[in-house]
C-alpha cells in the first residue's frame, strides 16, 4: 500500500528565506507526483505536476524534483514571501489512475 | 464552466439523516475524484471515476457512503444515517484524463450535529 510523508509538518521562516519541502513515498511504481499549495478554508492549487520519467520541473520561483527510484521529491521555494503561507500536499498517482496524498506541510512567512 | 463547482458550500444536518453532495467537474473532464478532509488531517481518497469504467470504491469508509456520476458529468456523493464522524470539507476534483493534473472545487463542508 502506498504511503506518502511529508517532513517537516509545520515550518516558520522569515520573508526571503530559501526552502525545501520533503516528501517520501513508499511504492516507487508511481506515474506522476503532484504538488498542491491549500489556502485555509479553500480547495487545492496545482502547483507542479512530475511525470514519473521527469526529474524536475519549475514554474516561478518554485521548483519540485523527483528521485523516483529512492522515492522522494522535495519543493524548492526562493525568496520566499508572506504570500506563500499556506499547506503544501504533495500527491503521488499509483498506475491505476488514484491519487494518495501526504499530511501536508504548514509554512508560515513572517514579513 | 470555469472550475470544479460543488455544492452547498456548506451543510449543516442532524445525525441520522441522509445528505447528498453535489459535484460538476470541469467540462471534457474524464476523471473525477472524491476526497475527504477532517479537520487538521490529510486528503482521504474516497472514490475515483473514470470514464465508463468501473469506479474504484477501495476508500469508501463504510456501506453509508455511495457515489454516482452521470456519463462524465456530474457526480453525487451520498452519506446515509449520517454519524458525528463524518463531519469534514468533502472535496471534489476532476482531470482531463486518468493521469492529467487534477483541478479541485472548493470543497463541500458537512457538520453533523
């Protein structure tokens, strides 16, 4: 059974700081990985999507790896800024179509 | 339309009654998902269509639960002799194909009292 971890489960830096967000997998038999961004009280953005034969993709300041065979991606976040507070999901597609998510990573930027 | 609508927004019911969960997915969309979301928790996969296939059932918690979809158009989720538990954003989301990025409606938030 597929299992999805995100570390750290909360995080609080200042503005302008770099960051990594992890994420493991336990199946790497994965088609694609997707990462969401979740405001409180609203749905989920799609922030990235990886293909299973991709190593990385980037849009802005964001950029999200994918190591498929050890089972890990991490998000990178540069110059971050208060607007990108929110719950980070990353979610892992299993050859059948269904998409497993991990428990999500807090940030809070402090201006 | 522009997005995933679901609806209500927002429901309020008492235990032991039946509510129902609306979702439109985006138009051309052949997959569609329903999620759960507890408070302070994680996404729990309910249930995902796609196309004329059979739908994968594997996280529907309990026999109370049950979903529908009309060809590839809107889908309802059924809670029936609703618990306390089942309080939680029901979220609904739909791709173009079985492994497109998904597109999330805002989600649907059901108390039990």
């Amino acid at each position: 059974k597929q299992e999805v971890t995100q570390i750290p489960a909360a995080l609080s830096v200042p503005e302008g700081e770099n960051l990594v967000l992890n994420c493991s997998f336990t199946d790497s038999a994965i088609y694609n990985l997707q990462w969401f961004r979740q405001d409180p009280g609203k749905g989920l953005t799609s922030l990235l999507l990886i293909q299973s034969s991709q190593r990385e993709q980037t849009s802005g300041r964001l950029n999200a790896s994918l190591d498929k065979s050890s089972g890990r991606s991490t998000l990178y976040i540069a110059a971050s800024q208060p607007g990108d507070s929110a719950t980070y999901l990353c979610a892992v597609r299993d050859n059948t179509g269904k998409l497993i998510f991990g428990q999500g990573t807090t940030l809070q930027v402090k201006p | 339309g522009a997005g995933v609508s679901q609806s209500p927004s927002n429901k309020v019911t008492e235990k032991g009654k039946d509510v129902e969960l609306r979702c439109d997915p985006i138009s051309g969309h052949t997959a569609l998902y329903w999620y759960r979301q507890r408070l302070g928790q994680g996404l729990e996969f309910l249930i995902y269509f796609q196309g004329n296939s059979a739908p994968d059932k594997s996280g529907l918690p309990s026999d109370r639960f049950s979903a529908e979809r009309t060809g590839e158009s809107v889908s309802t989720l059924t809670i029936q002799r609703t618990q306390q538990e089942d309080s939680a954003v029901y979220l609904c989301a739909s791709s173009l194909q079985g492994y497109s990025p998904l597109h999330f409606g805002n989600g649907t938030r059901l108390t039990v009292t």
